[in-house]
C-alpha cells in the first residue's frame, strides 16, 4: 500500500492543527465575556450551544480542551519518532471520540447546531484520519524512513 | 583472511536481522496499542451518549435546559404576580394551563414567545397565566410553586423554564428537588420564603380557585384563552388559537 510521505503528513498535520487552535481559541474568547460565538450563516445556534449546560466541565469551556488537544497535535508533528507518531493518534482518537459525542448532544440534546463547533469537529476527524495514516504507515521506523522525500528539517515544518 | 571477511560478513547480517525482527516487534506493539486506544474511545462515547440520553424525557433537577433562553425572553419585561407585560396595557390576554401539560408546552416554546415580542413588549397587553390543574396530582403543587415564585417577581421566568424542562405526563418528576432547582435557576431570591409560600393554603386555594373559573368558563383542556380589552364585552373566550398571528389578531381586535 503506498501511504504519502511522513513529511508531507507531518505538514497536514501542523496545517490542520494549527487551523484547529485557530477555531478554539475564537470559541473560547468569544464565550469568555458571557458572549457566544457568531454564526456566520446567521441563526441563533452558536448562541444556544455556548448557553447550554453542556458547553463547560468543570466550569470549563470545552473549547479549552479544544485548544490543549489541537496544541499538543501541532507539537507531534514536529517529531520523526514512534512517542510522536503514537501521541498523535492517541491525541487525535481521543478528541475525534469527543467530538462524536459533542456533535450528538448538538442534534439530540441541545437542538441547535453552532457552525464553529462543527468546524472543529471537522478538523478533528482530518487530524485523527492524518495520525492513523501516519501511525499504520510508519510506526516503528526511524526517522523519515520511506519517506518519498528528503527528511525535512524540524524549521522546515514550522 | 577471507574466513575472517565472511565471519564480519555474516554477524552484519544478523544484526540487520535482529534489528529489524525489533523494528517488526515494536510495530506490532504501536499497532496493537493503537487497536487498544480505538476501542476504548469507541465504549467511552457509547457510556458517554447512553448516559446523557437518560435525561432526555425532561424533568431533570440536575440538568435543566435553556436558562438563558427564558432569561431573554421575559427578563426586562414588567412582572407582577402572574401578570407579564405593562399593567396598564389595554388588553389582557388570559392563559389557562397545567404545569404538566404538554401541548402547554408547545404553546410556552413556539407561539407565546413571539406574542410576547410583538405585543407584550411594546405595551399593547399584558398576560396573565391562571393555574387549570387537569392532569394529575402534581399539577397541583407545581402550580402553587409557580405563584410562589410570582411573589418574588420569577413567576414568568418559572413559568417558561418549567415547560422547557417538563417531563413526561404523571411520570412523578415534579418532585420537591425538580421543583426547588426551577426556582432557582429561575432566579427566586428567597428559596425559604418560596418554599413556605408554595405549600400556603392561600396559594394552594387559589390554584383551585383558577381552576374551578375555567370549569366554569366551560374550558374542557389546556391550554385555553380568553381576552379582556375596550373592545370586547367583558371577558370573551378565544377559540382554538393555535399560531401567534391569530394571537396578535385577537389582541389588535380588543383594543
């Protein structure tokens, strides 16, 4: 099976998770003043779901966790290792897992569905398809092993 | 000297093998874990969505919903009592309805609001809810528990935040705990004061009392409307109602 070259899914990677902290950090601002994000289509679903009993834990906005997940996902893919290649699938599963319920309490239980919290899901679900890839293709090789291209420098990822 | 090439030949060979039966070894292991962490995450959000889906009938002390949607619905809007909306508006729109009552329900989430909006809020009328305790035994205290919070000026925000959160029909959830976190999540000051009142016969006699006027009014369900305005001849009683622009026609029709 010819999986694409761990550079360029370390790249993905960094993209989509950066794009991910992008995403959370608005949520959590926008929540932070007793304010909720703006759905871009209009509409008040943004606006119920930061309202809703469901959007803290602990007190916490779930986005936080967002932003620590999409963090840690950024730093895996500055490393050609196994420690790296296992944390983010590990990462990304569990935050794809999260997001799968998060998106069943906005259809079943909350009735209103907030454009952000799908955009974040949507990342998510790229990031752990992104992991898996790199994991099933390249756990247990040394550095950029079968890669189709030259080992990029960790300042070439950035 | 060759003997010695092929014996350096041949221990290269094995390390290379023995290296990569470990680089075999330590994939397998990543793997396996990897199928582990997959199915764990797979029961956590089975648990997880199994769980929260208990609540999903309503009456749930512990997770009540849409706090904030009733606060901006009737906060700002003058309350007295059971009466919402300007006391000197020239109409007064009269609901008769049960705590309990689903179809109640409907009416406080889909048709009041924008009757509130439109003519409660712009001065036009008022509202008046009146307990018609119909569907079973806790119909009763919770309507006594909704004028209570009325004497603390919540009577509307308990009103609106009890439909939101109503259980099933009689299935007992209006329980002392389900009624105490609507009053305070409905913003009652005075909890001690609240629980006294709603247990007062005074309030207990008059869930009774609106009752026993809507029989007399000839009221057979809930909710039922009637409407008090210049033009109407006392108090008149409105059909079936069942979108908000007919709701606006009546009350443009009694002023």
């Amino acid at each position: 099976m010819n999986f694409p070259s761990e550079a360029n899914l370390r790249r993905a990677i960094a993209l989509v998770a950066a794009l991910g902290i992008g995403v959370a950090t608005y949520i959590t601002i926008a929540d932070s003043g007793g304010g909720a994000p703006t759905c871009l289509a209009g509409g008040g679903g943004c606006e119920t779901v930061a309202n809703s009993s469901y959007s803290h834990i602990a007190g916490v906005n779930v986005a936080v966790f967002g932003i620590i997940g999409y963090i840690a996902l950024f730093l895996t893919a500055f490393f050609a290792n196994d420690l790296a290649r296992f944390a983010g699938f590990a990462i990304s599963l569990g935050g794809f897992g999260f997001s799968v319920y998060l998106t069943y309490l906005e259809i079943f239980k909350i009735e209103a569905i907030c454009q952000w919290c799908v955009a974040s899901a949507v990342l998510m679900t790229i990031l752990f398809l992104l992991n898996a890839t790199r994991l099933i293709g390249y756990a247990g090789t040394d550095g950029e092993v079968g890669s189709a291209e030259p080992p990029e420098s960790e300042a070439g990822l950035a | 000297m060759s003997n010695k090439k092929e014996r350096e030949k041949r221990r290269e060979e094995r390390l290379q093998e023995e290296a990569k039966v470990q680089t075999g070894d330590r994939r397998t292991k990543l793997l396996q874990f990897g199928a582990g962490a997959v199915f764990l995450v797979i029961v956590a959000v089975v648990v997880l969505i199994v769980a929260s889906s208990g609540g999903s009938s309503g009456g749930d002390a512990q997770n009540l919903k849409e706090v904030a949607a009733v606060d901006s619905l009737v906060n700002g809007v003058p309350q007295d009592g059971m009466v919402i909306g300007d006391p000197s508006a020239k109409v007064e729109l009269m609901e008769y309805g049960d705590l309990q009552c689903p179809v109640c329900k409907a009416y406080s989430e889909e048709i009041l609001p924008q009757v509130i909006e439109n003519k409660v809020k712009s001065g036009k009328a008022r509202i008046v809810f009146h307990n018609f305790t119909i569907i079973g035994e806790q119909s009763l205290p919770a309507g006594a528990a909704t004028l209570a919070a009325g004497e603390q000026g919540r009577g509307w925000n308990y009103l609106e935040l009890f439909y939101r959160n109503q259980g099933e029909e009689n299935s007992g959830y209006a329980t002392d705990e389900f009624l105490e976190a609507v009053a305070k999540a409905a913003g009652v000051k005075n909890i001690a004061q609240w629980n006294k009142e709603r247990k007062s016969k005074a309030l207990t006699s008059e869930v009774e009392a609106t009752t026993a006027q809507a029989q007399r009014y000839g009221f057979t369900g809930t909710p039922s409307f009637a409407i008090k305005g210049p033009s109407t001849n006392g108090v008149e009683l409105l059909g079936t109602v069942s979108t908000p622009e007919e709701f606006e026609e009546a009350i443009e029709e009694a002023s």
